[in-house]
C-alpha cells in the first residue's frame, strides 16, 4: 500500500459560513493516537444538514466554538490504511463505511469525511457490501435511525394495545424524495411491508416520486397546493408517521387518537436523549426540551397518542449490521446526488441545497477519489 501524505484535500467551512463560502484546502493528515482508531483512505462521504449546521454558527450557543476551518462531513466510505494496535474488525485493504462521531456526541469536532483520508473508531466502522458502491453506502447513518425509529413506533403502538405489524396499517411520511425520506420509505415497504404509504412532496417533484420509488408510495400529496394536512390526509386515518421535518404538530391530527404514534427525527428531544446523546450542556437546554415535551403534551390531550423523538445511533452495532444487510439485499437502494470534492461551485450548490433544504433531491455524496 502507498505511503502515507503528510498533507490532504479537505472541504472546509474557513470561517462560520453558509456553504456558498466552502473552501478545498490542504490540511494535515490525521494521524492514529487511540488504539482503537482506524485511518481510511476515503472514497465518498455522505453530506447532511447537521453538517452545515455547524459550519454556520449555529451550535456556538450550546455547545463549545468549532476550531476553524472546520472540515466537513460526519460519514462516509473508503478504505483502511492503517488501524490501532487493538483492532481487530477491519485491517488495511478492507472497504469500509464509517462514522465519525460516538455518543456522548461533540458535534463541534470535525471528522472531517470530506476529506481524502478520516479516522474513525473501529466499533463504528462496517465492511462495505460487495455489490453497493461506496456512494450507496454513504447514506448509512438515516437507513439506521430510520430503522431505529420504526421500531420503536411499533413498540408504542404495541403499549397502546395495536397488534401485529404494519401489513395493514397507514404510515404518513413527510418529504418523499428527501435522503431520510425516501430511505423511510423503502424502509417501510420493503422491510416492513406496510399497507399505505402517504407521503409529500412539491408540485415540480410529483412526476419524480414514481421514478425514484416506483410502487412505494400509495398517496402522493403536493404540499403546496393544501393549507394543512387534513386537506388532503382524513384526520385519524393513519397509524404512524415518522416524521422527517420540523412539522411534527401538524401530523398529530392525521392519527388514529386511540392508537396513533409519531416516530420523529425533527422535533425536539427529551431532556434524558440529550444527556445520553451529548455531552453536559448548559441547564437551560434541559429546561427548554422539557418545556417542549409539555406542548408536545398539550397538542395531543383528550388522545392517546404517542410521541417519541428519535436520534439515530451508529453505536448499536446490531442496528448497523443488520442495516448493512438492507443494502446488500436491494431493499434499500439509495437516491443520492453525486459532486466531486474539487468542483468547488458544484459542491457550494449542492451543500447549499442541504443547508436551505430546498431544491434536492435524495442525498448528497460528494466523491473525493
């Protein structure tokens, strides 16, 4: 295998910045200092909007300040270089997907997956599948809390006295073409095999549904076109939504009142998934997630619906390997946008898209080698 550079291309935010200010620049290549770090030679990460976050400014309040330039990206897929005196999983040569971020969870440092090599720690690393790509495997991370998430909606519809699976039940899902979207989707037809699918999208992104998810989705709604849901989605009619946008409240009339659950990844977390999920954080934040809980509460009185906020843990090996093989089967094939690392204004675009959460479509890879 070829030496190790001392130096790297690495996509970087040089200042708290949209992505419209995102820079490639040479920066050192990390070096192994844990024994169980593993250095990866990477080949795609996988962008999404926590990255761009950070970049901006917008964690600085809560947590500690992002050392700048902050390099990009928390996942992606490559191959081993060098590993740890104490792993054992993975060896140089094997092709991998990682994660750059254990729990309690700093999101203010910087992996850096953008980036022509990363380190990660071995438990959170996975040997890709021989027949996905590097860029398929890119999206790992919202195949998992997806699944996470519908597991753990079917657990609350069981204490809420619902039997079986979801076979013949409805699911509302937000954002059909969105990377988490579109992966709860698949995750629920061809995992789960659910009844009805409900899902929505913009006007221009209608005819792009059945292309992308052909068969997927029972329910198209045009978003756009409706004031509220239940213009379009009978009130009490659905059986779980995982919800994938930061319109939580508006799903709460859509479910069935005795029985309904809402899974969500955007809404915001409970004061104990933020102590398992980060690091100490001023008092305020518990205060404010608690107070949150309360509205929750408050939009679903004289109900028995449940809602419960997932954040997707990589750390669950389980989880990841039995993710791993969603993939390897075909039940989950990933709709992605592809950029090269060094077309900066590609890559500017494209990130900005992620940023705004308009215009994309499916995930954004950007490819480094």
């Amino acid at each position: 295998m070829a030496a190790i550079p001392s130096t790297m291309r690495s996509l970087v935010a040089p200042r708290y910045c949209w992505p419209t200010e995102y820079e490639v620049a040479d920066m050192p290549v990390p070096t192994i200092t844990d024994p169980k770090d593993v250095l990866i030679k990477i080949h795609a990460a996988g962008i999404s909007t926590g990255d761009t976050q950070a970049a901006k400014g917008e964690t600085r309040f809560i947590f500690k300040r992002i050392s700048l330039p902050h390099k990009i990206g928390v996942e992606g897929a490559g191959v081993v270089v060098a590993t740890g005196s104490e792993v054992t999983s993975v060896k140089p040569g094997d092709e991998v997907y990682a994660f750059g971020l254990s729990r309690p969870m700093d999101v203010t440092s910087a992996p850096g997956f953008s980036s022509q090599f990363v380190l990660a720690k071995a438990n959170l690393t996975l040997h890709k599948p021989a027949n996905c790509t590097f860029e398929d495997i890119c999206g790992m991370a919202f195949v998992v809390t997806a699944y996470q998430a519908i597991e753990e909606g079917l657990r609350l519809m069981r204490e809420n006295g619902v039997t079986g699976g979801l076979e013949d039940k409805t699911v509302f899902v937000p954002g059909a073409l969105s990377a988490t979207g579109s992966v709860g989707i698949q995750m629920l037809k061809n995992v789960y095999k659910a009844g009805k699918v409900i899902s929505t999208v913009s006007t221009a992104k209608i005819p792009l549904v059945e292309q992308y998810l052909p068969g997927l989705v029972d329910q198209v709604v045009d978003y756009t076109k409706i004031d509220k849901l239940t213009d379009a989605i009978p009130a009490g009619s659905v059986d779980l939504v995982y919800n994938t946008q930061w319109i939580v409240t508006s799903t709460f009339p859509l479910l069935k009142p005795d029985t309904g659950v809402v899974a969500s990844i955007s809404s915001i977390p409970t004061p104990e998934l933020i102590r398992q999920a980060f690091p100490p954080l001023p008092f305020f934040v518990y205060w404010l997630a608690g107070l949150a809980q309360l509205w929750y509460d408050f939009h679903t009185r004289g109900t028995k619906i449940k809602h419960v906020m997932i954040s997707g843990n990589i750390g669950v090996r389980e989880d990841l390997e039995r993710c791993g093989e969603f993939l390897a089967t075909g039940k989950i094939k990933p709709i992605m946008r592809v950029v090269e690392l060094e077309d900066i204004e590609a890559v500017r675009m494209e990130m900005q898209k992620v940023a705004t959460g308009k215009g994309g479509i499916g995930k954004l890879v950007v490819k480094v080698i």
